[in-house]
C-alpha cells in the first residue's frame, strides 16, 4: 500500500518529485530519505517512472548537484538506463549548465562510453549540442572521439553537422594536438661532407670509375664475341661442290682398273662417311 502511495498521475515516486522540484530540492529530498529509508533504501532508489527514469535521472538533469551525490551516497546506481537507454551522464552532457554535475559523476565512475538506444555516447550528446566545457572534459578521460552511433556518425560529424565554428575549431584543435618529442641530440646528426673526395670533386671520381669499369668489361666481351665468331662448325659440305663430284668420279675409274680389289673396295665404300670423304678431298686440294 506505502509503494502504491509512492506514485502520482504520472507514476512519479514522492522522492522523484523531490529530485525534479526547484524550490527547496535539497531539505526534500534529504527529508525524504530520512524519513523512509530505513534498510529498504534501494528499493526506492529503483523506483522508476512511466519513462523508467530513477530519482538520479531526474536530480542530474535538472542540475541537482547536492541531491545527485545525496542518491549516490545512498547507493544509487550511477549507471541506471531508462527507456532510452540514457544513463544520467547522457542527460548532463547535453548542456554545461549542468557541468558540475557532469563532473561529479566522472568523479564518482560514470561509464561516459556506454551508448544509448541510437549509439549515442555522452560525447555524442555534447558535440551535437556544442558544449565545448563537457566535450573536453570527456576528452581529457580518453573518451572515444571516432566512435560511431547507429547512422555511423562520430562525434565529430556531429559537431560538424551542428555547424558552430567556434566549437568545431576548438574541437579539431584538440584532437590534433601533435605529441611532444624529445629534441634529437645535434652531436648524432650526420654532417653532410663538401662533395668532394681528398679536393678532388666526387662526381669526377664517379665518372672515372665507370670510364674504367666500362673498358675492363667491354674489351674482354669485345675478343669472346671475336672467338666465337670464327668458330666453324665440323664437317661442313656445300651441296654444290663440283670438286668432291669430280674426286669421286676419279676414284671409281681407279677401281674400275683394279678388277681383282673392286669387290673388297665397293664393300668398303659403303661404310665410308661422305662427310670425311669431303674432308679428305680438301686436304688433297690444300697440299696441291
């Protein structure tokens, strides 16, 4: 029956009223807690609305510093996700209005890369809405600059699309912020000589070595092109030798005479090669 009573028109808990009021927010709230907290604390800590907003979503939203680290003391979950999957950090990145309270929730160990129902992160939330005060507070923690929502946007894009130059400018410059480096030491610097060798040029020395590279390979290839060039090769017969023709003629008129050594020689012939036989005519002509 006390839970029942929790809730008004809109299922909002007496405590999420207390965190969503302007006027003395704080006695409220702190009122509230004392009043009903007893060892059932965080079931009302739990308590959600019809947009499954908790009393840390409402008190971060509108700014609540004091009611913000009173829930969380109380052991509120920092990470609570409502309907949309937004935790409260995604609701205080929207606006540096609410940048202490952004900070106390950082302090206090808000996950700022958790996404929301679309891929949103609060750094999405803080560069679509050009909040540069959040932006590099959650660049200073290493959030993810190039993450990318469900349309596959970054950041970035976000912050580019919106179109606020001043912004978009001081959030370039944070990102490209170059590293420092250590100085290199001048006493391993190379030092870059005259170009010259002994006061002779370099390039003088250079073409005087190709110059005699060039001769000690190209005068050896010059005299094994030669060598080659003379080689012959063996048993080399014209087909119209009218010599040899005339030799062989001469050679069976000679066995003609000799009856008796015709047979023994005609049976010689046939193994004789024609080539040597050409060979054997040369060597007659040459000793003529």
């Amino acid at each position: 029956m006390l839970l029942h009573l929790c809730f008004d028109r809109v299922a909002s808990s007496k405590l999420q009223s207390c965190c969503w009021k302007h006027r003395h927010v704080e006695d409220d709230a702190a009122g509230f807690l004392s009043l009903f907290f007893g060892g059932r604390s965080q079931a009302y800590l739990e308590l959600e609305d019809a947009t499954q907003r908790t009393p840390l979503h409402h008190a971060a939203r509108r700014g609540h510093a004091e009611v913000t680290a009173l829930l969380l003391n109380a052991g509120a979950r920092i990470d609570a996700q409502d309907g949309d999957s937004n935790t409260p950090l995604h609701h205080t990145a929207r606006s540096d209005m609410l940048f202490n309270v952004s900070t106390l929730l950082l302090a206090r160990g808000a996950d700022f890369e958790l996404p929301d129902a679309i891929g949103f992160r609060p750094l999405h939330y803080a560069c679509t809405f050009s909040q540069p005060l959040t932006a590099m507070k959650l660049l200073d923690l290493s959030a993810d600059v190039w993450a990318m929502d469900r349309s596959g946007w970054s950041p970035v894009i976000h912050a580019a699309a919106v179109g606020e130059q001043n912004f978009v400018k001081e959030l370039v410059a944070r990102i490209a912020k170059p590293e420092e480096f250590a100085q290199p030491d001048p006493s391993k610097f190379i030092m870059q000589g005259d170009g010259t060798i002994g006061g002779i040029p370099a390039l003088v020395i250079i073409g005087v070595l190709v110059l005699m590279l060039s001769v000690a390979v190209v005068i050896p290839g010059c005299r094994i092109i030669r060598r080659f060039r003379r080689l012959k090769k063996p048993y080399e017969v014209e087909d119209a030798d009218e010599t040899a023709e005339d030799f062989i003629t001469d050679l069976f008129e000679y066995l003609g005479e000799v009856p008796g050594q015709l047979s023994q020689l005609a049976q010689e012939w046939d193994r004789v090669n024609v080539n040597a036989i050409s060979d054997l005519h040369r060597v007659k002509t040459k000793g003529m």
